[in-house]
C-alpha cells in the first residue's frame, strides 16, 4: 500500500525486524547467553525501530526522513555486533541489518 | 524467519498493517472527513494491534494466542466499519482486515 | 526507575503521550472534523513517538540522544499546530508538547 | 488526561514498564546472564504490553478491557519469574507487575 517509492525499504525494514527478533529468541536459547548480551539489547533496539518505521511509512508520516536516519544507525551498530558471533541466526541477522541499513540511507 | 506455522498470519497481519495505516491517511484527506471518523479510529487500533501481534510472533512471545483473539475482534469490527464506505482505500482495508481477522482466529 | 538525569523528561513525555492522545480522541468527537485533521495526524505522531522513547529511556538505550532529537522536533510541530485551535484540549496539548519538546533538547 | 476511572490502572502500568524495562536492562548486565533469560523475555513482553495499554487508555481505545486481560496475565507470569530471583531489580519488578497485574484485572 505505501508509496512505490518506499517499497524497497518496507521489505528490507520488514525482513530487518523479523531477523532481530527472531535473533533476540534464539539468543536467549544459546549456551553461553552472557556472550549474547549485546546482541539480545541491540536485536530488540533494532526490530523495534524498525516496526516502527515500517508503521511510520504505511502512515505517510511526515518524519520518515528523520526517523530512517536514527533507524539506519541502529542498524549498522546490531549488524556490527552481530557478525561478531557465528550462530546462523546471528549471521543472517548481521545482512538484513546491512541491507536495511542501506534502504535506510536511501529515504534519510 | 518466523515458524512456518505461523506464516499465513504474519502475512495477513502485515498487509492489514498497511491497509489500515493507508485508509488512516486516506481518510484523513477526505472531503467528509467526520464521516470518516470512525473509521480514523478503528483504523489506528487495528494498524496497531497488527503491528504488535506480528512482532510478538517473530519474538516468539509465549501470548500469540492471547493477543491473537484480541487482535481478530479488533480486525472484525474494523472491517464491518471500513465496508460502510465506497472509498477504495475502505474498501480494500476492510477486505485486508477479514483476511487477517480470520487468520488471527486460527492461531488464537 | 530511570536515572535522575532523566527523569524531568520523563516525566514531560508522558504528559505529552497522554495530552496528544486525549486530543486526538477529542478531535475525532469535534463538530468540525476536517479542520482538526492536521491536528489528528500530527497528535497520533507525537504520542507514539513519546512512548517509543518513554520506553527507551526505561530500557537505557543507546539511542536516547537521536530518538530525543526527532522526538523534540515532533513535539514542535504538534505544538504549532494544535495552538491553532481554541478547544481546551489542543491548548492543552499544545502546552504540553512544548514542554515535553524543551526536555527533549535537554537529552538530545 | 485519562479518565478518573483509569487513574489507578495507568499509574500502576507506567511503573510496571519502568519497572520491566529496568529489570530487563540490568539482567543483560549482571554476571549470571543464562540464569535471567526467562526474566528478560518476560520483561520485554510486559513492558511492551503495559505501554501498549497505557496507549490504548489514553485514546480512549473501544478495546482496554480485552488488552487489561491479555496485561494481567502476562503481569501475573512475569511477576512469578521475577520473584524467583533475588537481585533487587527482579524483587521490585515482581512487585510492580503484582500490583499491576490487579488494576488490570479491575477494568477488563
């Protein structure tokens, strides 16, 4: 429904909350959950940004620009913190963060 | 990333997220704004609740069921107000909210 | 059970959470809809981004500083918009935007 | 700005999310972290839907009763977890969410 304009961006923010939230589940599942500890923080700072920048859009909200700006940030420091561990999740969580990272950058 | 079982609601929530979010807007810029009024609301409840439930089921929170039987009254009554009007953005919102109202009873 | 530093903003944000919500809901009951659809939008817009960093700033995020920098300036525009009109619950809410986007500044 | 009737349930859910979010905060710092991830599931689950609710009530939501009954529940379980642990934050967050798990109960 939103704009053609931002399509690439809904996906991308989409499949970036789907990633971290999914990553924060299997964090807390891990072995070693100290190890995870910036990850559960940073999974559950991004996917909220980022849920909340997808409603933002669908809603033709006049701060798109600004919020994606704060969102892109987010989503560079989890992928950063992300690639740091080798679990699957992590990993997979990592690229749809820097995929969304850059959609992000694109409607800053 | 979320459970194969819950696919078809995820789906389901996110395209009545956006309808919803999209007849907010669309309302808002009509001429008969007042008539629209509850339809402004209800539109925003729904976009909400859509929105909460999608990301508690890829957080893989223990209340899907809970927040699902809430959320599939919230699309019921949504759809019944949007189907009063001819707008296209109504329209196309209260076929999104009976899609998802129905999805959300199944997982519920 | 936020730190001290915060707790001025705090305290302003969910003033301003309550204050745009009221409005809003008391805008949607107004004779005059249509004038307040500015009103409506932008009143929806500063809650939710109040509580998004109410609960922030509860959860010690790192991003405090760039949500309350887009927060203030929400705040402002909700603040400009609602002093249009004379209902009792958009000055109210004006005034309370306008303090809550001076907290802002200070955490930004 | 919420009507008098609410007046206790509000209080009572801002505190819990504060509460949570705290809690949730310092089970990411403290040494044994896997001993907490019950804690910090639950935590962000009942933050989120306290502060979903306190929302809902302050825009005078059709639908507070069925949420309060979703909040109390999830209220009631994170009280428990938290209460099993002796760290100061889980004892006054097992407090918070007991007192507020029975507002809700009063307005669902």
């Amino acid at each position: 429904m939103a704009e053609k304009h931002y399509e690439n961006a809904m996906k991308a923010l989409h499949e970036c909350m789907e990633a971290c939230n999914y990553c924060f589940d299997s964090c807390l599942k891990e072995d070693d959950v100290k190890m995870m500890a910036g990850c559960i923080r940073l999974d559950r700072e991004c996917a909220d940004m980022c849920g909340y920048l997808e409603a933002a859009i669908s809603r033709n909200s006049p701060y798109i620009s600004e919020l994606a700006s704060v969102c892109a940030k987010i989503c560079d420091d989890c992928a950063e913190e992300c690639a740091k561990h080798d679990h699957d999740h992590c990993q997979k969580c990592a690229e749809a963060c820097r995929k969304c990272a850059e959609e992000c950058r694109k409607i800053a």
